[in-house]
C-alpha cells in the first residue's frame, strides 16, 4: 500500500490538475486544487517512504496509521467544500477506500507478525529438544 500511495504522489506531481477535475471544479478554484494536489504529492511520498524504508515494525506500523488518518481526514475536508452530490460521493469512495485498503494491510501485516513471532518462539523452544533426541549433531 505504501508503493502504490508513493506512486498516486507521483502522479500529483505530473498531473495536479486530477484533483480539481474530479470535484468539477471552476477555472478559478482549479490552481488551488493543482496547490492541493502537490501538498498531497509531497504529503503521500514522505508518509510512504517511511512505510517502504522503515527499519522497524513500529515505524511502518506508525506510517499506516497516519496514511489512515490522512485519508480520513481527506475524505471529510474535501467532500465539506464539495456541494455536487456526486463528486462528494467519489470523494468519500476513493478517501475511504485508501483509508480501508491500508488498514486492512495494516492488520494483515500484524497478523503476519505474530505468525512469525510464534514460529520464532517454537523453533526456539524446540532447538534444545532437537539437539537431544538427534545425539549425533
């Protein structure tokens, strides 16, 4: 999730305009979505450069959780300035639906830990067994 993030801020650095367009914006509000767009860029590829790079699960779990307040967050503020029903409910869909993919990561990726941890704590707990039953090693 944080590649595919990473990779919508490269797509609001070559294309601002998208943000605009999609809540049918006027010629004059159209550079303030363009502005709005690049803060997301530059927002969404610092957020996801610790998600991709984090050394520790706590950074990239941390990462998550502030791209899950971000989109959130998003959804609310820009469907507020939207009055078309239908460009607030695209809004909220692709808000909501980034904020529900990266939490769903975010709980895949933790359920994936403990099942590592455990196999860890196992092999652990079984290496003095196995060096006693097999005399030989």
């Amino acid at each position: 999730m944080s590649t595919a993030t990473a990779s919508y801020a490269g797509f609001c650095f070559a294309r601002p305009e998208h943000l605009g367009e999609a809540l049918g914006a006027d010629r004059h509000e159209q550079p303030g979505y363009d502005l709005l767009a690049n803060v997301f860029g530059v927002r969404d590829l610092a957020i996801s450069t610790f998600g991709i790079l984090g050394r520790s699960d706590r950074t990239v779990r941390t990462a998550m959780w502030i791209r899950i307040a971000c989109d959130v967050g998003d959804g609310v503020v820009l469907a507020s300035r939207v009055d078309d029903d239908g460009a607030k409910a695209k809004v909220l869909g692709a808000t909501m639906t980034w904020g529900t993919l990266n939490f769903l990561a975010l709980h895949l990726d933790k359920r994936r830990a403990r099942r590592v941890a455990a196999a860890k704590s196992v092999a652990s707990a079984t290496g003095p067994v196995a060096r006693t039953v097999t005399p030989g090693r």
